[in-house]
C-alpha cells in the first residue's frame, strides 16, 4: 500500500516533535500540518490545518488531506485525544493507511 504513496498529515504539527517531523519530511513528501492556535502564525502556511480537538471533526481534515501516512503527535485534554484517534483509526481501517504515534514529557501534567 505505501509504496508509492507519499502524502503524510501531521497532528500536532506546530508542536515540538511535529514540527521538527515537519520540517525533515516537507522535503521529501507532500506533508501537511496541524495547529490549535494560530498565534504562530501557521496559518499562513497553505499545508496546515487548523485543528481545535475539543471542537473539530477529525473526519473533515482527513477528508481534505487524505493522507497515507498519518502522525499523531496530539497534546491537549484527554478525553477529546480519545475522541479524535477512535476517529483516526476508523479512518486508518477504511482507507488502508498507517498511523505512527509520538510523544514527548511535554504532554504530561507534571
């Protein structure tokens, strides 16, 4: 299934390692990005989405992108992380693509 494929979104893609992902991978693949807010000014950046999981389908970004590779690389509450990666997987099954999970000490309440 993936070879050949090379369309990958990024969730969380403002953040520390998403961004970095970003980054290495725009390069190289057509890569998209998520942000929460647009204080960083990603909203410029015709590759990334706006992304509020407490409020946003998941379904509609993944519908726009239709990416083969997907990486979550979430932070923010809990229970909407839940929410959106039962989505993602759904996606992940009916579409026949990977999702690659990462995280970093940032995300926990410390």
């Amino acid at each position: 299934m993936l070879e050949g494929s090379n369309k990958i979104l990024i969730l969380g893609g403002s953040g520390f390692l998403g961004n970095a992902l970003y980054k290495e991978l725009r390069a190289y693949y057509d890569t998209y990005g998520t942000y929460f807010s647009a204080k960083k000014g990603f909203g410029d950046n015709q590759q990334f989405l706006q992304y509020d999981m407490g409020e946003d389908d998941i379904f509609q970004i993944l519908e726009k992108v239709r990416p083969q590779i997907i990486i979550s690389a979430l932070r923010g509450n809990f229970a909407a992380q839940i929410q959106a990666h039962q989505h993602i997987l759904e996606y992940v099954w009916e579409n026949d693509c990977r999702i690659y999970f990462l995280s970093s000490a940032n995300v926990f309440d410390a």
